[in-house]
C-alpha cells in the first residue's frame, strides 16, 4: 500500500461527505498506476457496506442530443426535491493528452455550484463503449458519500449503450428531434436497451417534431416484447429550455424502482452486474499484463506484422501470444 495514502482517514472523510476527499478518493481508484491498486482496494473495502443505497441511472444518446443540458436541469430539479444527486460524466478522451475533451463541469455550471451535488467528468481513455474503466468503482464512491442518486453520462459512440446498461438500475436513451436520425433510433437493437426514452428540446418551433417522434417511439416500443415482464419502455419528452417534464421523468423512474424493488429483482440484477464486472476486470488485467510485459509486448509485435502481412491469422497468433504468456508466468 502506497505509504503517501492515509486509507483510513480517506474513507472517513468520504463517509462524512467531505467532497475535497471524496474528489481524492475518485482519483485513487481511478488511477492507472500499479503502486495505487492496493491502497484503492483497500478504500473500497471500508466503503462497500455504506453502499448500493443510491438511484443508478445511465444516461446516454448521440452527440448533440442535449445530454449534459438535460442532466443539468434534472439534477437541479432532483435537488429541488431535496435528493443528493453525483453525476460521473464521461467525456471523450484527448489522444494526445490522455484527458477529458469535452469538460463536463464547465457545462453544468448551474448544477455544479450547489453543495447537494457532485460533477466529477472522467476521459473515456482506451476502454470500449465511452464508459471509464473504473466508472463503477467512482459511483459506489459517491455512494458512500450519501449521493442517493447517480446518473453516468456517456459518450454515446456505439457501444457505449451496452456499456453504461451493465451498471445501473435504468437506462435513459435520449433522442433528439430534427437530427435526422429519427430510424437509426429505432433500430431494433438501441431500444431494446432503453428502460425509458427521453425525447429532448420539446419547445419552440422544434415541439411539434418532438410529439411526432415521441409517438414514433412509443409505436416501436409497442411493437416489442420487453426483456422483462415486469416494465414496459415508456417515452417522455422534456424541455430542458422551459425545465419542463423533469417531473415526468423522475416519476417513471420511481415506478421501474417500486416495481423492480418490490421482488428483489433489483439486488439479483446488481449481484449480476457484479459478476460480469469482475470479468471485465479479469479481461483488462490480462490485458494489461501482457501489455506491460517486455518479452511477450515484442513477441506481439512481430505477430501482429504477421497478421498485417497475411502470413498469420489473428486467431492463431492470439493463441501464440498467449501460450508465451502462459509459459513465462
């Protein structure tokens, strides 16, 4: 354990609500560096028992579709009802720098100045579907800092939907109208996703486009069967402009909460969401193992100029790769 980390005092800290070490604790388990890995874990052990409290919500949808917009005039609404709402935002990642592009914080200005609130924007980096790696580890931080709500922003680039679906309780999809992608939202696949539609900038002279793409929508979602029985998608449109239909949002949010809580189903989707995070966290150690290791990185190196050749199929030079690595541990 890295000797510079009082874990301790840190996991105080974050149990008071302190949000100067709640923001250092982020850090330590966001961190890339091996030396923090066991001061981190030894964080979240202390935290774990003060967590799963909190509302999850994934929020994501095509660039431009309003996204952070939306989440500011939600989240000011939630604390307006007197909720703690944490907001991890995942911005798209500088290639040259490695950091966060879009700087979510400098664009929920209203949101980020009241103390019942936390905005903490992280770079998406190299993992897939625009979720940060560590984007679970930072919500059950906030959890444990008393936020009884957390909504994760993602980048909305493809598989960022599956991604952000696997660790919450409701996935939000927001829909822009007058983005000329109205049939690419009803793809069969992104709404079987969604727990509910939000249909965005509902006012001015784009509101009658938004009542005719809400109608779209909740036409398709009647058309399919629903991955569980016991919630049907729903559509709402919302004006962040006007802060209208905030009201209707949170109240399909709190009817999928009742009805999933009401049977247990939603600690068995948690459990399950845990499973499948550890084995996304046995995939990127490997990974990252083989990365870092010298002999196998330069073994990699010449298969992958076989495979760009087309003297070797990727397939077999995986299997290689591994074995050398397999052998060498």
């Amino acid at each position: 354990m890295s000797p510079a980390v009082d874990v301790g005092a840190l996991a105080d800290g974050v149990l008071r609500g302190d949000r100067r070490l709640l923001g250092r604790a982020i850090t330590l388990v966001e961190s890339a560096r091996e030396e923090d890995r066991p001061a981190a874990a030894a964080l979240l052990a202390r935290l774990l028992p003060h967590t799963g409290r909190a509302v999850r919500l994934g929020i994501s949808g095509a660039p431009g579709v309003g996204k952070s917009t939306f989440i500011e005039a939600f989240g000011s609404w939630l604390v307006g009802q007197g909720r703690r709402v944490a907001v991890l935002a995942v911005d798209p990642s500088s290639q040259r720098s490695g950091g966060s592009i879009l700087g979510d914080k400098t664009r929920m200005e209203q949101l980020s100045r009241t103390d019942r609130a936390f905005i903490r924007p992280s770079p998406a980096g190299r993992t897939l579907g625009g979720v940060a790696r560590r984007t679970r580890e930072a919500m059950l931080v906030c959890e444990a800092a008393g936020y009884d709500t957390v909504l994760i922003e993602t980048v909305g680039v493809g598989q960022s939907e599956a991604a952000v679906a696997s660790m919450v309780d409701m996935f939000l999809l927001l829909i822009a109208p007058g983005g000329g992608d109205d049939l690419q939202g009803i793809k069969r696949g992104i709404v079987e996703l969604a727990d509910l539609i939000v249909v965005t900038k509902a006012d001015g002279t784009l509101a009658p486009d938004a009542s005719r793409i809400a109608a779209d929508y909740a036409g398709a979602l009647g058309l399919l069967r629903p991955a569980d029985g016991r919630w049907h998608a729903q559509v709402v449109s919302v004006s962040a402009l006007e802060n209208r239909g905030m009201a209707d949002v949170w109240r399909a949010v709190m009817t999928h909460h009742d009805v999933f809580v009401a049977d247990g189903e939603r600690d068995r989707r948690r459990a399950r969401q845990a499973a499948a995070w550890m084995w996304t966290e046995v995939t990127e150690e490997v990974t990252e193992s083989l990365r870092s290791d010298r002999t196998v990185a330069a073994l990699a190196r010449d298969l992958e100029n076989d495979v760009i050749a087309g003297r070797l199929v990727p397939g077999d030079a995986a299997r290689r790769l591994l074995n050398a690595w397999r052998g060498k541990a």
